[in-house]
C-alpha cells in the first residue's frame, strides 16, 4: 500500500493487521517507516517516481492499496505531478507484477459538487472545480484505463483520530468562536477514518466492486454549521458559528496564498480552493457501495466525533 504513515493509511494498517494481512508499504519517510517496520510490516524506501521501489512493493501482492496523494501544492503541474503521474506510475508497476487487484482512494473532489438535496451515487458525468480536484479525477481516468483489475472510492470529508485538519475545527470551536465559509448552510458528508479503511477492503475483496467508483461515507447529510455545533457538542460545549461571506473568504485566501508563496510552502487555503469552500453542497450516498459489498458506516457524526475527540484528549492534542 502507499500512503501508510499518512492520516487515512495509519487506519487502512490497522485494518490490514486487524485481519493478519502480510503488507507491504512503500515509504519516504526514513524515521516512519521504521515504526512501520517494527510493527511487522515490509517497508520499501522511496517514492511513486521511482519505479525500482514501485517494482519492489508490489511484486507478489494480491491487493495494490493506493491512498497516497498531495491535498496541498504550489501550483496545478505540483498537484498533477503528485496525484497523476504517481498513480501512473504505481499502475504500470502493477501491471508488470501480475496484475493484482487495485483499490484507488480518490476524492469527492473529482466528483464535483452535489445540488442541495441529491448527494452523488457515483455515476454522474464528473465537474471538479478545483485543481486538486482536477489531478484526481485525472488519476482515476488513469486507473480506469490501464490493464487492472480496479476500485476506485471517493470519499468526501474524513475525520478521525490522527487527522489534523478536523483537529483545526475543534480547536477553533473550543474557544467559542468558529467561522464557516458561506452561511453556514452548506450540506456535507463526511466518514470517519476507521469506517473509509473498512470500505477500502470490502471494494479489495469484492469481484462485483470491479471497475466501479464508489462513495463512501456515512448516510447522514449535515450542514458545515452542524457539524461545527457537533464539535461543540463532543466536547461538553458550545459554540457561535460565523458565517463568511465569499467576497471576506476570498480575500482573506488571497493573503494565505500570497503568504505560502512568499514562503515556498504549499497551503490547502487558497483561491483556489475557494472553488470548493463556497459550493452549496458536498454530498454523496454510500447506497451502492453497500448493496454491492455490504459495507455500511459505523460510525454517525455524533458517534465518530465523540471518538475523535477522546482519541485527541489521551494524545495531548487538545
């Protein structure tokens, strides 16, 4: 699998242990996959641009894991180079293996955004708006076209313990005070981190999932000031939602882009991602994914949150 020492990948492992799976991760990162490796894994050193580790990892796999992907870049060739080409690369090393089973996790992002009320099952004709969501959705057509056996699931907003965006949510709504993009009234899906890895090895290990693009996430459809008051909730508290109204939120991007410009370091809070901040819905429904596989969500907003917010109290995050 790729991705392993990331937020979505560190519950993918957990579920590959869990069922006493032989893994294989391939790894950038000397110190982490030297954690990984002392939990009885076989890391490869190196990344998706290199093929003689791309060879190595998956050579004698049954499942190709892709979760491995840039949310974040300086510009759209960095978000295509990332997300594309490293997933071109990872197909034509496992189309040289013996063609095992592919699971891409892509995003909600190359799908695009729902219309208020109707969450998207998967088959719609795909509108990303934003250049990440542009270089996955590029990827999946990568995926759809090589010699693969594939799966590709799409998961919208994912929380859990480990993840550090949502982190940045409570933090905000602990102090009483969370600003929203937009008027609070935005309709999301989101799943907890547990929940998308229990998918990723039911899309694995169904024949019926071949070829398909799923969604997965929890049926319950919330708005963006719901799930902050949610936040609130899960931490014994309340909180006032402010809405941002788009001229303010663009603005207020412009200076964090300049900023992460001036400083070479990419930022997920850009103009660009305005494109997605301001949409009226992100919704999906998880229905085919389950009636094909039988993987439902665990977790519901008020369950995973209370989860998130007990794992970041026992690690010192909050």
């Amino acid at each position: 699998m790729t991705g392993a020492t990331g937020f979505v990948g560190s519950h993918l492992v957990e579920a590959l242990r869990r069922e006493g799976s032989e893994v294989t991760v391939l790894a950038r990162s000397a110190s982490k996959a030297e954690a990984l490796a002392s939990l009885g894994m076989r890391v490869i050193a190196g990344d998706l641009h290199d093929p003689g580790a791309l060879n190595r990892a998956v050579e004698g796999r049954d499942v190709v894991f892709h979760v491995a992907g840039v949310v974040s870049a300086r510009n759209e060739a960095e978000f295509f180079r990332a997300n594309r080409d490293g997933t071109a690369n990872l197909v034509a090393a496992s189309a040289q293996a013996g063609r095992p089973r592919f699971v891409f996790v892509s995003s909600l992002a190359a799908a695009g955004p729902a219309d208020p009320g109707r969450p998207l099952v998967g088959s719609e004709p795909p509108r990303p708006v934003t250049a990440y969501g542009r270089s996955k959705l590029a990827a999946e057509r990568v995926v759809a076209a090589g010699e693969l056996s594939w799966t590709i699931v799409r998961p919208p907003t994912v929380y859990g313990p480990r993840d550090r965006e949502v982190l940045k949510v409570f933090r905000l709504a602990r102090l009483g005070l969370a600003p929203v993009f937009g008027n609070g009234k935005q309709e999301l899906s989101a799943v907890h981190g547990a929940d998308l890895a229990d998918a990723l090895l039911a899309a694995g290990a169904s024949e019926t999932a071949a070829g398909k693009i799923y969604h997965a996430c929890h049926p319950e459809i919330f708005t963006s000031a719901e799930f902050v008051r949610a936040i609130a909730a899960a931490m014994g508290r309340r909180v006032a939602v402010i809405g941002v109204p788009r001229p303010i939120g663009r603005a207020l991007l412009a200076l964090t882009e300049t900023g992460a410009r001036l400083t070479g370091r990419p930022t997920i809070l850009t103009t660009d991602k305005a494109n997605e901040f301001f949409q009226a819905a992100w919704t999906a429904d998880p229905g085919p994914l389950t009636r094909d596989t039988g993987w439902q969500a665990a977790h519901d907003l008020r369950a995973g949150l209370a989860d998130t917010y007990e794992w970041y109290r026992s690690a010192g995050w909050l």
